[in-house]
C-alpha cells in the first residue's frame, strides 16, 4: 500500500507544527489521556503566546501556564482533581492577571469543537443564558475587535429567527491551528484509534488545521483497517504520528495505565510555589534529554506498578495519597 | 453497638443524598459526597438509579471512589462511553424524554435564589480566589433540576454571588423565563454540614426544610448571609444502623471520603 509515512519524533513534530502565537487545543480529561510528553516538549522549546484550549484542562495546561507558554486560555475548568482542586499555576496567573482567560461552560467547550470539526461558523445554545458568562468577558472587548486570531466578540444573545419567543446565545466556532491527541494506537500512515473513553478528541482531532497524534502503540496500518470500524481517526486528518509508549504520564491511559497518583501530588506541591516550579521544570522537562530518560527517570516500578488490571480497566487500591 | 451519636456529619449528607435519588432515573453525577450518596442509594434504596457523567461515561458501577469524572474508575461496567457531544444532547432533549431530570452541583457562593458561583471570589478580571470554572455545572444549571452541595458558612450563603456561574431561580419566580432558560427546572435542594434546604414553589425563595440532629434552625440561621424561614423546618430523621454498615462496607470501603 503506498501511504505517507507521518512518524517523526517528538522534537520534529513539535518543531514543525506548534509555533510561537499558535491556537493549540490539548486532549484528554483533567487526568485522563493528557499528552504531558508532547507539552513538556512545547515548553524546551520556548513556545510561546499560545492561545490555549484543552478539554477539561489538568496539569497539561498548568504546566504550560507556568512555564511562560501561554498567552490567552480559553477553558472550562482545570484542576487535576482529586490531587489539586484548582490547579495552582493558573489559578495564580489568573489572579495576578498574567494571562487571559476566558470561560466557557464544558457543554458549549465541546460543542464548539464538534461544530469547528463539522465547518459550521458558530452554534446556537441556551447554555450560559442568565449567567455570568454572559455578562462577564475575561477577553476584554477591544481584544476581541483588534486580534485577527480571535472572534470578534464571545458571544451575542440573539432570538431564534424561527421561534422568536425563544432566546439563544450564539457562540463562534475557535480557528484551531494544531491539536494534539494522546491515543492508544495508531499506524505510520495517521489511522488512529482511542480506547476507552472518548471524550471531545475526535473532534479537536478534526477542527485543527494540523494535527499531531501521540501514542502509545504504533501498529501496521494492515492490523487497523482489520477492523476499520474501531478507528475514529482517518488517516487523512493527522500530520505528524508521534511514537510515545507512556505519554500521557502522569495522566490515565485505558488499556494501558492507571494515572500516577504519588506524581500529581507532588505536582500538587511543586505547583504552589514559584521557586519549587521552576525546580520541577528544571529537573522534569530541561534537565531530560527526550522521553526515554524521562521514563527512566520516573523508573521501571514505577511505571510497572501503574499498569491497569484487565477487566478492572485501572489498578485496584492504587495508592493514591 | 453503635449509637446515634457515632452517625457523623458527612455520613448524614450522604444519607440526604441518598433520599434525592429515585430507582430507575438518572442522575448527573460529580465526584464526591454526591457519588457517594448516589453510589450508597443504588447499595439500598435505588438499585436501578443510573448515573451519567460529563465525560460521555454512562450507567458506570464504580467499584472504588474516582477522583474525577474522567476517571477510568467510573468507566467500569459501563452501558457506553459516548463522545461528550452527546452527552449534551441528552440535556437540551431532557424535556422530551423524562430520563434525566437532576444533576449534582457545588459552590463557593450561593444566594437565596440558588444561583452558584464556582468560579471566582471578588472582581472577575483580578480575582481575589479563583476556583476551576464552570465545568459541566453550567449545562447541568441550564437543563436539570439541581441538589446543590455547600458548606454553610455565612460568607457563602450571602445574599448576591460574586460570579453566576450556574443559574439557579435568577430572582425568583418567573426570573428563568424571562433569562431564556427552561423555566420549570431550576435548585431543589441544597445540603450542608447542617442540614438541607430547600426553595418555596411559589416565591422560589430558599427555606430551611430539615436540620440534622445535634443542629439547631438558628444556628442554622447564624450561618446563613441572609433572612431564612425556618418556619417550616423539621429535624432530619437518620435511618437505622444497619444503613450505616452498609454505606461503610460496600461504598467507600477505602475510607477515602466518609
């Protein structure tokens, strides 16, 4: 079969698709299915002014909020919850105003993704009607109305034109340069396949203009058109397929490993505090060559003891705390 | 033998929890106290309860307590994992299929309308505290009636939020439709350290409606930033003790949140 070979290694991938003031969109739940190696990259290569989205953010976009990356976050919720309730980087660059954010609710988050990947210009909701989010913009107007990368406003209250006793809130659809999606398998030629839950990924995959896929298997495109049916991703939509065996540590990964509680505990700490931070950026993202030391780091024991138990699908009586 | 005495605080709330859930309905679950109490009513009272997750995860039997509602651990013995997207349509078609009709919410600020803040204390732009966001609590604001879970302390039960971060009643009677959201969902309950509150059907206005034993209505009252009839409270009837040796053994054998 002649296919374009799409693997490359972390360093070129990132190189050539995330650029300074890119819209980067990160998959995964707060702990779940995050593509930590690939953020750890962005931030040892200095990107930086990014206009940030995830699904439910966790420690992914913290890190890239403390480490200077971002410029303007656009997010629901993030916290690696259970470990941190509010992550601690965002909470403090919000606070001391360091970055711009703004709120969605999580339904209008993944709805915007699914009518980005669908081509539509915005989607029509009664989310957010009668709060806040309405009425209170983090982006502040005439950002909106000056930078091309963002719409012109976030949102208008409109009535519909086919029921106008009906109120909607009209919301535009993001302009996603890259997405990077932390998946189970996936082939040389950019069929991918997630296992477990989905969450919005199959969209964010989509709604890019470019997309980078990390996973934990490469697999001979022959063994996933076996079953064409299991892959959500075609091999049309990804650029770049990044071979990255644990890459979402220290964030879940079904079928594969349970997430690395002790870690985001002590994320938990280090997050905190300005110097601890920059430590753990020192010694976790600057002072690692590339992913295999980061995986000896971490230590074969460790990463054996996170291995999820079949039929369990996670491991029974983690420690946790 | 265990005495009354030894049923504690949060073993109560469970319990409040507990009696929100009906057999055979779905329920909007977040982690926490409310998966505990739903997990405890589908142990007891509920066995058919179905609990639905933000994340696309539904009808999950978890086996210990998740961390998150993305945790795999909510995923075990699943009906489906559906994409989130899908998730939404359940809600905004809630009105056609009288599925789903409740979700679980919490705050950092509520007013006398329900209406919650989860995302920021003080001026939004320079927030003295800022917390997650909305998440999924919006969504569920919008399109289910809501148990809302608190700490009852004066300075979160006050009489204007500082964010809307979910809408509750808006001012009370008739604020919803007039917002564009659906009017006949809005704040059921509210359950605190002390007791549950519930919301006066014509004036939508908060009351107190039980209180849990070893709490008095004014302390009650003293907590609370603004006027609460207490009128109509009634002390909160704890169930035998053999609830108690269930809710321990078979729901969070862990100990991790009761």
């Amino acid at each position: 079969m002649d296919s374009k070979n799409k693997v490359m290694t972390l360093e070129e991938a990132i190189k050539e698709f995330v650029h300074d003031g890119d819209w980067v969109a990160l998959s995964g739940f707060v702990t779940n299915r995050k593509p930590y190696a690939a953020v750890r990259e962005i931030i040892k290569q200095g990107r930086k002014d990014l206009y940030l989205e995830s699904g439910p953010g966790g420690g992914d976009v913290d890190m890239l909020i403390g480490a200077g990356c971002v410029k303007v976050l656009l997010n629901s919720y993030t916290a690696n919850s259970g470990f941190s309730q509010v992550c601690r980087r965002f909470r403090k660059y919000v606070e001391e105003g360091k970055i711009l954010m703004e709120d969605y609710s999580l339904d209008v988050h993944t709805l915007l993704y699914h009518a980005a990947a669908l081509g539509l210009p915005y989607i029509a909701v009664k989310n957010m009607l009668g709060s806040d989010l309405v009425s209170k913009w983090g982006i502040p107007e005439e950002v909106y109305a000056n930078d091309p990368k963002l719409p012109s406003q976030k949102l208008i209250i409109e009535r519909n034109p086919f029921n106008p006793d009906e109120q909607l809130c009209l919301v535009p659809t993001p302009k996603i340069d890259i997405s990077i999606v932390h998946v189970q398998k996936a082939a040389q030629d950019g069929t991918a396949r997630i296992e477990g839950p989905q969450f919005g990924d199959i969209d964010l995959a989509m709604a890019a203009k470019n997309c980078i896929i990390t996973c934990e298997e490469i697999v001979h495109h022959d063994e996933l058109r076996r079953e064409p049916w299991q892959n959500q991703i075609p091999n049309i939509v990804p650029d770049a397929v990044v071979h990255l065996p644990y890459g979402a540590h220290p964030a879940q990964c079904a079928n594969h490993y349970d997430y690395d509680g002790l870690f985001l505990r002590m994320y938990d700490k280090v997050s905190g505090d300005d110097k601890l931070f920059q430590e753990y950026l020192d010694e976790w993202v600057f002072g690692i060559k590339d992913h295999c030391e980061y995986l000896n780091k971490i230590g074969t024991n460790r990463l054996m003891s996170l291995r999820v138990q079949p039929g369990y699908g996670y491991v029974p009586g983690l420690k946790r705390r | 033998m265990r005495s009354m005495a030894e049923w504690t605080t949060r073993q109560m709330m469970v319990t409040a929890i507990a009696r929100q859930i009906e057999d055979h309905k779905a329920y909007v679950i977040g982690t926490g106290l409310p998966l505990i109490g739903a997990t405890f009513a589908k142990k007891t009272t509920a066995p058919n309860a179905i609990l639905i997750f933000e994340s696309g995860m539904i009808d999950g039997d978890p086996q210990e307590v998740p961390t998150s509602v993305s945790d795999l651990r909510i995923s075990y013995h699943s009906s489906a994992l559906i994409p989130q997207y899908r998730y939404f349509g359940f809600k905004s078609n809630a009105h056609k299929k009288d599925i789903i009709t409740t979700g679980f919410l919490g705050g950092a600020q509520i007013d006398p309308y329900g209406n919650l803040n989860s995302t920021a204390i003080g001026d939004y732009d320079r927030p003295k505290t800022r917390f997650t966001g909305s998440g999924g609590a919006n969504g569920i604001a919008t399109y289910f009636n809501t148990i809302i879970m608190m700490q009852h302390q004066k300075r979160r039960f006050c009489e204007k939020v500082d964010y809307v971060t979910s809408p509750g009643w808006i001012d009370g009677n008739n604020g919803r439709a007039r917002m564009g959201l659906p009017a006949d969902r809005g704040p059921h309950a509210v359950i605190t350290e002390l007791g549950v509150m519930r919301f006066d059907k014509e004036s939508k206005r908060m009351y107190l409606s039980e209180y849990f034993p070893g709490v008095t209505p004014r302390q009650i009252q003293d907590n609370t930033g603004f006027v609460l009839d207490v009128s109509r409270a009634e002390q909160f009837h704890l169930p035998g003790l053999e609830m108690l040796e269930i809710m321990i053994s078979k729901v969070d054998p862990q100990r991790l949140m009761i």
